[in-house]
C-alpha cells in the first residue's frame, strides 16, 4: 500500500514540475503575432474538420459494406463494393445505379462528376462480381 502511495506522490509531483516547467517555458518565449495567432487556428480548424470528413467517410463505408451485407450476405463481395465505389454514394445509390439503364438515370445531360460517378459505379460492379465467381 505504502508503495502504491509513493508511486502516486511521484507522479503528482512529476505532473507539478511538468506543468510548472511549461508555463516558465510560455513565459520566456517571444508574444505571438496575430497572423502566427491566426494560422495556427486555422490549422487547427482545418485538421478538426479533415478529422470530421474522414470520420464520416469510414462510416459511411461501413454502412454501405452492412448494407450490402443484410442484402447479399457476401463478405467478400460486399468489401469490395465498399472499396470500389465512389465514396459519394450509398448502398441504395449504388443499387440504383446498377439496375437503372443509363438514359433514365439522365446519363446523356449528366455533367461530367454525375458522369464520372456512375461509371466508376459500373466498373465497381463488373469488378466485384468478377472477383466472387
């Protein structure tokens, strides 16, 4: 018990002479300028929001992957899908996508990105299925 106590003394006075060590540190750097102010905020912002974005692409990955699980029950299928697909559509686009024919899903007046999308989607398909027979 008694070692338990010393080994938690230790760290509170290591944590004391930590932050003590740092403030002595802040206090003898130069101030900040506004604009060093301002890009470091806007780095932080920036890799708060490129954390958000990435957060929300892995779930929706793995919601396309569950989704396409509970429909076709193919593990290795299913991964693929959610590899190969364009990270913008869900699993009920890329169903979409694959059972409408081109002229109804208004390929022909698609802008390019539109275009873009649903051709990577068809090849996703193409190499899925290939891959799982």
């Amino acid at each position: 018990m008694t070692r338990f106590l010393i080994v938690i003394l230790a760290v509170i006075v290591f944590l004391s002479e930590s932050t003590f060590a740092g403030e002595k540190k802040e206090a003898n750097q130069q101030p900040q300028s506004i604009e060093t102010i301002n890009q470091n905020e806007a780095r932080k912002n920036v890799s708060k929001h490129l954390e958000e974005l990435s957060k929300l692409l892995i779930e929706g990955a793995q919601k396309k992957y569950y989704d396409c699980l509970k429909a076709f029950g193919n593990h290795d299928f299913c991964q693929c899908l959610r590899d190969k697909t364009p990270s913008g559509i869900n699993f009920t686009e890329y169903v979409t996508i694959v059972i409408t024919p081109k002229d109804e899903l208004g390929y022909s007046k698609a802008d390019e990105e539109t275009k873009g999308i649903i051709d990577n989607t068809l090849k996703a398909r193409e190499a899925c299925v290939g891959s799982n027979k």
